[in-house]
C-alpha cells in the first residue's frame, strides 16, 4: 500500500513539475541528463528521474543556465509538493487506520473462535453440550436420537431427543432436547417424559 501510494506521488509530482522545466538537464562536469523529470524537490537539491535512473542533484552541481530555469520553479514546488505530502501522509494515515482496524476485529475473531473451540474441546472431553458442536460431535458423545424433528417455519431448525439424558433442577432424569440450527447446537433444555 505505501509503495503503491508513494509510486502515485512520485508519478503526480513528475507530471506536474515537467511543465515548465527542461527536459534535458545540463551538470558543471558537462554530463547531459536526457528525459528528465524532477520527482522529489528539497531546499539543497533535486530528486532526477532521467534515462539512466533516478538520482539526488544538488543545485550547485547543475550547469548555471540550467539551475536559473529550476531554481525559479524551486519556491512554488516545494510549496506544492509539502502541501501534496501532507495530503500523502493523511491518506496514508487513514489507510493504515483501516488495515489496524480490519486486523484488530480479525485478531478479536480468531480469538473467540479459540475460545469456541476450546469449550467444545472441553465439552467433548467432559462430555457435555456447548453451543457451538456440529451434530457429528453431539452424536458421538449421545449416539443418535431417539427422535428428531425439524421445524420447517424455521429454516436449518432441528430438535433431536434424548430420553432420560437430560437432569431437572431436583436430578430427576427428563428428556433433552436439542437444538440444531444449521447443523450447529444453539442451545437444548430438559422437558418431562
């Protein structure tokens, strides 16, 4: 993201700073640079993307006819170019907001859905239901219904019985009842015989 961001920027920045400056850049030791664009302005030199690459430039090492043209542009462009990055870094600010963002409620779901798992482990181990175990984990620790219905007002919606299995508030065996949604425990309740 930042590379792609900074590319934009370095793309932006040539394009405006190639219309009024030359596209030849002359050097004090008489090398030429071909195809220029400046793409990086700062108070001691100039950032060149040129047909060789793209290079650092200090102003005293421009040829004088050339460095009059660049450093009259120098003032607006650094002007511009500050306003650009700050409008840069803002964006990039509010990009890497949203990543912290998307990361934190992904961090938070892995950690409930570590939490889930372990309870169902626990659940397995102690053999008892939590919300949560798929039907293959209710039926290997019960064995299969006595009964099942499904509910057809309720879409996915099953109740699978087991008499005698579930406890009333006094320890009396009842019938347990539970309840599937989707294939997944969403809760069960013991009812009288």
């Amino acid at each position: 993201m930042k590379r792609l961001l900074m590319a934009f920027l370095l793309a932006a920045a040539a394009i405006a700073a190639a219309q009024d400056l030359p596209t030849e850049i002359k050097l004090t030791n008489g090398f030429v640079m071909k195809d220029c664009t400046i793409v990086r302005w700062d108070t001691d030199q100039i950032t060149v993307k040129y047909v060789g690459g793209t290079v650092p430039v200090r102003y005293e090492n421009i040829d004088a006819s050339d460095r009059v043209l660049i450093e009259t542009s120098k003032a607006e462009a650094l002007e511009k170019q500050h306003r650009e990055d700050e409008k840069a870094a803002k964006a990039l600010a509010t990009a890497e907001h949203k990543q912290d963002v998307h990361e934190q409620r992904d961090a938070r779901k892995q950690a409930e859905l570590d939490r889930k798992n372990a309870a169902i482990a626990a659940g397995l181990a102690e053999h008892r239901l939590v919300a949560g175990m798929t039907m293959e984990q209710v039926r290997s620790m019960y064995g299969p219904p006595l009964r099942s219905s499904s509910l057809t007002n309720v879409a996915a919606s099953e109740w699978w019985i087991y008499p005698g299995l579930g406890r009333d508030g006094n320890g009396v065996p009842t019938n347990l009842q539970v309840h599937f949604k989707a294939g997944i425990v969403t809760h069960w309740n013991n009812t009288q015989r």
